[in-house]
C-alpha cells in the first residue's frame, strides 16, 4: 500500500464513523430521509457561499452549507406542522427544490466554477490525497482529512457529553421536556451535527455515499441488537468495514469508489436483513415454523392428558382426530418422543410422567403468564421466549 | 392540608385555536391521592400537560408550590398515558427506569451506581425486578405500566402524576399500583391520577377533580362524589351506588 492508498481508506473511514453516529439517532427517529434532504439542499448553500467567497476552499463554505441543511430541516418542519402532508411528503418538496435551485446556480455559472453535478453526487474520493493541507509551507496531509477529523472530533465530544439527553429525549419526548432536557434543543443540535458531517464529508465522498453511510450501517445495527450503545458501536464498525472493504473492492475493478463503498454497505445491509439472529427475515421464518410445531404439540400433548380412553389414544385416531396432515403429526410425534415426553406402546400413546408435568406447566404458564415457572423450560421451546 | 401544593389559576389551554380547557382554577392540597374524572376528551390529559408545562397554555398560570414550574421540575413526577414513547427503542427495563434518575442528574452528568441502585429497588417494589433485562417492546401493556411507574418511583419527587395508570391492567397489577400510590401518600407525597373506573373512587382516592372542559368541582371525595356532579360531567342522568 502507498501513502496515497492509506490516506484515502483513512479518510473513508473517518467519514464513515462521522455519519455512523448521528445516522443511528436518525434511523433511531425515524428519520432516514432527513439526511437524504440534507444532502441534497445543502447545494445552494455551498454555491451561494463560494459567490460570496469567491474562494472555494474557504472554511465558509462549511458554515454556508450546514446553514442551508439546517433551513432544510426547519422547512420540512415548518410544512408538516401545517398538517397538510406528512413527513416524508415534506422533505420530498424541500430537497429537489433546493437542489434544483444549487444545480441551476451552477449551470448558470458554471464556466469559471469548477463544481460540476456528477463530483457532488459521487465526490472525488480518489483526488482527496492530492488537495493537501499545507501549514506554512509545510505538508501536513490531506485536506479533507482533516476537515473530516475535526468533524468526527467534536462529533464524539458532543456524543459523549449528551448521550444521555439524546437517548431519552430520542425514547421519550415528553419524559425529557418534563425533566427539563429541551428536545427542541436537542432536535437541532443533532441535526446541527449531521448537516455539518454530511458538509464535511460531502466533499470528499459525495452526496450519495454521504447518506448511504449515514443510513446502512445504522439500520443494519437496529437489527442485531437492544442496546443503544451496541448499536452505536456496531455502526461504526459496518461503516468501516464498509468504507475499506469498498476501497478494495474498487481497486480490484478500478471503478469508482464512492460507489464500491455504497454497494458493500447495500450488501452488508441485505446479509443483516437476511441473517439477523432474532430480527431478520430467516430467523423470523425459523421461529414461526417452530412455534407452529410447538403450538401443535402441546395441542397433543393436551389431548392426551384430558383423555384416558384408549381409542383416543391410538396413532390412527390422534391423526384424524386432531386433524393433521400426516407430515405434521409425524414431526409432532417424533419431537415428544424425542423429549420424552409419550410413550408409544402398541400404537397406543400415553404422557410420560416428564409430558404430564410440562403440560401442566406450559398450560398454567400461558394462562398466567407468569415468567418465572418456566424459566428453565426456555432454551427447548421458542414458544415461551419472548 | 395545611400547603397547596398545584395551583392554576384562569388556565385557558387550546389546539390549534380551538379551546379544550377553559378558565380552570384548582387548587390541590399537600398530600392528597387524588383523581381527575371526566370523559373522553375532556382535557384531562391536556390539564397535566400544561401543568408540567409540555403544552402553552394561552392564558392563566400554573405554580408548583408557588413556583413556577421550570423552577421546581425536580418536586414532579409524570407517568404519561401511553404512547409518547418509541416501543422499539433499544433500551432494556432497566434503562428506561434509570432515565428517571436523569432529571435530578442534570445535563451531562451520567448516571452512576447509585442511580442504578435506586432503579433496581425501583423495580422491585413494582415486582419487575426479573424483567430488568427484557427489551420494553417485548413486555406486556400491564408490565410497560409498572416500568413506568417504576420510572416515576425513582425520581424521588413530591408530587406524582399518572395519566392513566390502570387502564389495561389486570386486578391484581391494579391493586399493586393502588397500594404504592397509598404508600406515596402516606409518605407525604401528592399524586394525581387521570381515573375512569368511578367505582372504585370513593376506595381508592380522598380527594377528587370533576373535569369536563370547565372544571365541575374539586373537593374531598366524600363532600362531593355525588350523582349531582357526575351528572354535571358526564352529561347523562348519571346514578352510581356510592358505598362509603
Ligand atoms: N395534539 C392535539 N391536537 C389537536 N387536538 C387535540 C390534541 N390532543 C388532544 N386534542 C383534543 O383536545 C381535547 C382534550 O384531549 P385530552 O387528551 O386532554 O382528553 P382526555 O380527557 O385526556 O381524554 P381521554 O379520556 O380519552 O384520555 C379532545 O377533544 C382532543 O380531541
Ligand atoms: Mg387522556
């Protein structure tokens, strides 16, 4: 790897772990589509800025641009209040607006500007190394890299000050305003922070990927666990594996790398989806499967102890009887044999002593609901875990 | 039932102009258990919003003790009716309880042992404690009430008030409620209870607040728990057998 190489997967990273933390409080309140408008609106920010300017490296630009990001969010805000149309209609008016007016502006004047369109969708990721920072004529790195660094610097500062004000007021609205945590505050301050990343990263890698990192790696985290610190911290990580995972991946087939970065963090989103151990969709089927076979036999189970009669109790009868498809009964027959929980003697079934005291547990434990009766019931049965 | 420990006076409070409380004036003593009664939409829950200044009121005001209520938040307790909540939050039993303790903490503080200590204890008093580790979305309606209740025991304020607290709770989780809101009050606390089940008024509450958009009467149960005023409230020819 050259310094060049080092710097870029570097920089991605840093970007990534930027917008990992205000993205999961995004995703948290349900409002991924915010830094989408971010995004995007910030665009006449940054052109009016560098009209002003006249200096496209000036660090006003950054100002101009989150100003602009956080007039997205007020208007967004201020056209829901009217309660005409919903959140989401809302930021879809705002942000191609505002975009659209950034695009013009540039299209007007575009032949002294250089800001073109395709740059501010995908960002120049692989140019980052070559615009350095110099301090007194000395090197210091890439620019970008520490626009970014100072960025996630107070990102964290900030987060690890108000963590607890941003949970609860993110939990609860109300329970913070009563204990005297403003959530209008609270509210701004976080999106203060996500239009200021989205501004700093933006150069460098790009409208989409911005929200691309934003999002993905936060919503694969919401999936795989119930603690808002394992979240965060899972986040982050996706979004670095992401960001360098990505860079490989577009130095193997030399294409762009802001889009390698979005296609492993779409990936990595699809294999959480698919494969979260309680949340994703596989485990969701595997779960109701099992649940039904449980529902069946304790059904069975249940049969069997309210019917001593012994026609009840033969193999053939129990299948008409409860009315199963042959398939069905065999599973159901064979996981209480497994479990011993009947015996089969001459075709005719009876509980064992172990199937008498489930029954009457899992029976008074769906009655009652009362949790500590079958704690060590648990690990054999999906049916009882919450 | 020497201090007042809410007082509002002239409160007019209204959604987008539109005015569901009007000109209410109340008074609540130190140290009652007291219910707010009144139909669907009365305000009831608009009238503990104002007072712990969530919503604006257009006109009147609210003193805590004859404070302004910013400036005594720590003597508060509110447990809302259900709902302002995101249910699948990340966040354990324990947690919410714990954010209880946020308040008297103040901005970036965080909590410590000592909070978690108190939230445990918490727990246990609403017989929660085996659920401290369970995510809040996977507790039943019952259980999400204690959590609450919990949440609002740990605050350590002096007066408590619960939007609600019973409504889909089953006899014996009602009973437990009941119970720890008598402890309150033994203790000297004020707690006020948005409460619909008017038979069981006269056993579980001294005092009582008819609410119907205009405040009906406020007063001690047994003066004026009468079909007089729940007629006044409710609208209809109203006759519930009041057993003292
Ligand atoms: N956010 C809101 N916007 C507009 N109107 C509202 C809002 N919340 C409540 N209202 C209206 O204000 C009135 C009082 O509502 P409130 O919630 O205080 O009633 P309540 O007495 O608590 O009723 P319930 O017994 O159903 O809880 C109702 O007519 C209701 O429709
Ligand atoms: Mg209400």
């Amino acid at each position: 790897m050259n310094s060049a190489q080092i710097e870029i997967q570097l920089i991605a990273s840093l970007v990534a772990i930027a917008c990992a933390i205000p993205g999961t409080f995004l995703v948290l309140r349900k409002m991924a589509m915010i830094s989408d408008a971010i995004s995007h609106s910030i665009l006449p920010g940054i052109v009016i800025g560098f009209f002003i300017t006249q200096d496209l490296n000036s660090p006003l630009l950054i100002l101009f641009a989150a100003f602009t990001g956080i007039i997205t969010v007020i208007l967004v805000e201020y056209i829901q209040k009217t309660g005409l149309v919903k959140e989401d209609t809302a930021i879809g008016l705002v942000f191609p607006a505002l975009f659209s007016i950034g695009v013009i502006l540039i299209a007007k004047n575009a032949n002294d500007v250089h800001l073109d369109v395709d740059a501010v969708l995908l960002g120049e990721l692989a140019f980052a190394p070559f615009d350095r920072l110099l301090i007194s004529g000395v090197d210091v790195g890439p620019k970008a890299l520490w626009i970014i660094g100072v960025i996630l610097l107070i990102t964290v500062t900030l987060l690890i000050a108000f963590f607890k004000e941003l949970k609860v007021s993110t939990f609860d609205a109300g329970l913070a305003a009563s204990l005297g945590f403003s959530p209008a505050i609270i509210h701004y301050g976080l999106m203060s922070v996500a239009s200021v990343t989205t501004v700093g990263a933006f150069d460098a890698v790009g409208a989409i990927l911005v929200v691309a990192l934003m999002i993905a790696p936060a919503a694969a985290a919401y999936l795989l666990t119930t603690d808002l610190k394992k979240m965060l911290g899972l986040a982050i990580t996706f979004g670095v594996m992401s960001a360098i995972s990505g860079y490989w991946f577009a130095h193997w087939l030399d294409a762009s790398i802001a889009g390698s970065i979005t296609t492993m963090l779409g990936l990595l989103f699809l294999m959480v989806y698919l494969f979260a151990p309680s949340k994703g969709v596989i485990a969701v089927m595997y779960r109701e499967k099992q649940q039904r076979i449980e529902v069946s036999l304790l059904t069975f189970l249940l049969h069997l102890k309210n019917h001593n009669e012994l026609e009840e109790r033969h193999v053939n009868h129990l299948r008409e009887h409860i009315n199963w498809q042959k398939v069905r009964a065999k599973t159901v027959l064979e996981l209480a044999l497994k479990n011993n929980m009947i015996v089969v003697d001459k075709n005719i079934v009876s509980l064992t002593e172990k199937g008498d005291t489930f029954t009457s547990k899992a029976i008074d434990y769906i009655i009652t609901n009362e949790d500590t009766q079958i704690e060590d019931m648990k690990d054999d049965f999906f049916l009882f875990r919450g | 039932m020497s201090k007042i420990a809410v007082k509002v006076d002239d409160l007019t409070v209204a959604y987008n102009y539109k005015p569901v409380l009007w000109d209410i004036d109340l008074e609540i003593p130190e140290g009652v258990l007291m219910a707010i009664v009144g139909p669907n939409g009365a305000g009831k829950s608009t009238l503990i919003k104002s007072i712990l200044g969530i919503l604006k009121p257009i006109a009147g005001s609210v003193t805590i003790y004859g404070k302004p209520y910013n400036k005594q938040r720590q003597l508060v307790a509110y447990v809302p009716q259900k709902g302002s909540v995101d249910w699948d939050f990340p966040t354990t039993a324990l947690d919410v309880v714990m954010m209880g303790t946020y308040g008297s903490l103040g901005w970036i503080k965080r909590p410590r042992q000592k909070e978690k200590k108190a939230a445990l204890e918490a727990l246990e008093k609403v017989g929660m404690l085996a659920f401290k580790g369970r995510q809040i979305s996977q507790l039943s309606g019952g259980q999400q009430q204690r959590i609450f209740l919990a949440r609002a025991l740990v605050q350590n304020a002096s007066i408590y008030f619960m939007d609600e607290p019973f409504q889909g709770v089953d006899a014996t989780t009602e009973i437990a409620i009941i119970n720890i809101l008598k402890e309150l009050r033994k203790a000297g606390k004020t707690v006020i209870v948005v409460h619909h089940d008017l038979q069981t008024v006269p056993e579980y509450f001294d005092w009582v607040t008819f609410l119907n958009v205009k405040k009906i009467a406020t007063g001690p149960v047994k003066d004026i728990f009468n079909d007089d005023n729940l007629t006044k409230t409710y609208g209809i020819n109203f006759k519930v057998s009041v057993q003292e």
